[in-house]
C-alpha cells in the first residue's frame, strides 16, 4: 500500500466562469479526470489553485468538492498556509470538517519570520490539528528560507510528516534528504526537478504539469519509485519542455492558458494574475503541440 502523499499530487488550478465565480462544475470534472489518470493525491487551494484570490468560503467549498470527487480513495492534501498563524489555524479546521486528509502549508510570507518564528508557527498549527502537515518551502515566492535544521526541527513533530520543496537549491534538496528520518516524505516542488531529487530520497512531486499531463507524470514517477531511471529519463525528456513552458510567466498563468487550448476551463483569472503575453502563448500553444494536447480547434 502507498505511503500517503508520496508520488504524483496535482496542484489543481481553480477554474472561473467567465463571469468570474467559482467554476464548480468544472472544478469536479477536473477532480475526476486526475482520478481517473491515477493521481497519487490531490492538493486544491494551493498557489497554482490562485488561493489568495479565494474567499474561505470559496476554498472549503473546493475542498468540499474535491473531496466527494476523491470518495476516500484519493487523499486530498489542501493548501492551508498564510502569514498568519491564528488564521491558517482556523481555515484548517474548517477544511478538516469536510474532509481534507492532510495539509500542504506555506511558509508564512511577506512578513518574513525568523527560523524560530517558522518553528513556533509550525509547531501551533500542528498542535492544533490531528491531520499530517506538509512543509511548503519556496523561499522565491514567499522571501523566506526553511533552513534544513529547522526542517529537521519540525520533522520531529509526530504530524509534520513532510516537504515539499520548492527552494530550487538542489544541495538543500540534498542535505534535506540525507538528514530526514526514513519516515520524513521530500518532495519536489519543481517538476523539472523530481527525477533528480528522487534520484537522493525523494518521494515524488507536488506537480503543476500534471494538470496537464497526469497520467504521464504518475508514469514518470513510479518508474522511478522502481529505480529504472533509464526509462524516467525518457518520459522526463519528452515532457520536459512543457515544464519549461509552464513558468515562461508566473505560475499558474502559463498552465491555466495551456488548459485552455486543450479544451479543459475557460481561462479566466482573478487579478493580479493574467493571461501570459501573446508570444508566450505563442511557445505554449507549440509545445502542447508537439505533445498532441492540443484541442482541434488550435491545431
């Protein structure tokens, strides 16, 4: 039986109606199509998931949805961090009545805590809450480091069960997974990155591309759970360049306009987000299809 919330978890994006509401037919679709490809989990209401544009009453109804999508089957790890420890607190505990299996929390941002500071925060939000609690570490987004001392600090909290790591530092990706616990799940929160963080430990990813492409990042992934890394490589190479392509502007821009083209939700955003410039959707709409994703009416 899998570990929960090693493998393939699939940062959703949160579908809008043109007139900007919460796509919740669309929301479910989605759920049910990442089902369906065998995702490993699921993680809604995360930054690819626009979360700081969503009411709570908007993200616990995402994880409402989600959740009777996944039926128990699919873990449903949600995206429950912030700047302010009282209030990652309390959406949590809403999140759990509906039935959130876990939490992927942020580093509290802008207001850059020390290392203790990132400790304590942690450590209360664990206290607070039975479920396992993932580490979101992505010190470009959120101006601060979890320091892998710390991390191993939080690593001894019975429900702090992991890590995604978004750092981009492939010698703290290192020395994260040389020091962790057996137990202690590294994942990769760059998709370009997974092969070679588990080709040191890791356990798989929090994937932005497998909104896109599920069924062949799980492929990717589980062959290299089998260490045949001759064979991941060869899946990793042909899907590299929509990775790439992914991050031509800040995420979730590129892979809402991708999604798009292939027919999946309208592409809407709430702002500040927006739509990639002409010349990047111009890169996108050519890697989709060089990977025949592309709906007809594109190609």
């Amino acid at each position: 039986m899998r570990t929960p919330f090693t493998g393939v978890g699939t940062a959703l994006v949160t579908p809008f109606t043109k007139s900007g509401e919460l796509d919740e037919t669309a929301v479910r679709r989605l759920a049910r199509r990442q089902i369906d490809a065998g995702i490993h989990f699921l993680c809604p209401c995360g930054t690819t998931g626009e979360n700081p544009t969503l009411t709570d009453a908007e993200r616990l109804r995402v994880v409402e949805i989600v959740v009777d999508e996944a039926n128990g089957k699919t873990p449903v790890l949600a995206g429950a961090g912030g700047y302010d420890t009282r209030d990652v607190i309390h959406i949590a505990r809403e999140m759990a009545r509906r039935g959130a299996s876990g939490f992927l929390s942020v580093t509290p941002y802008y207001n850059k805590p020390t290392q203790e500071g990132i400790y304590q925060h942690y450590r209360a939000f664990a206290q607070s809450t039975p479920l396992p609690i993932v580490v979101y570490n992505v010190p470009g987004r959120t101006g601060v480091n979890v320091e892998v001392v710390t991390l191993m600090r939080l690593a001894q909290v019975p429900n702090i069960v992991g890590v995604k790591e978004a750092s981009g530092n492939v010698s703290q990706m290192c020395d994260i997974c040389r020091a962790s616990p057996a137990d202690f799940i590294v994942l990769s929160g760059d998709d370009a990155l997974t092969l070679p963080l588990m080709a040191v430990g890791g356990r798989g990813i929090v994937s932005v591309a497998s909104n896109e492409i599920p069924a062949e990042m799980v492929q990717m992934v589980e062959i290299a759970e089998r260490n045949d890394f001759a064979a991941a490589r060869a899946v990793h190479s042909r899907i590299l360049p929509l990775m790439a392509a992914n991050f031509i502007e800040s995420n979730p821009g590129p892979v809402k306009a991708a999604m798009a083209a292939m027919g999946l939700i309208d592409e809407v955003f709430r702002l500040p987000m927006v739509s990639p410039k002409a010349e990047s959707k111009d890169k996108i709409l050519h890697v989709l299809k060089e990977l025949g994703l592309l709906k007809a009416a594109f190609v």
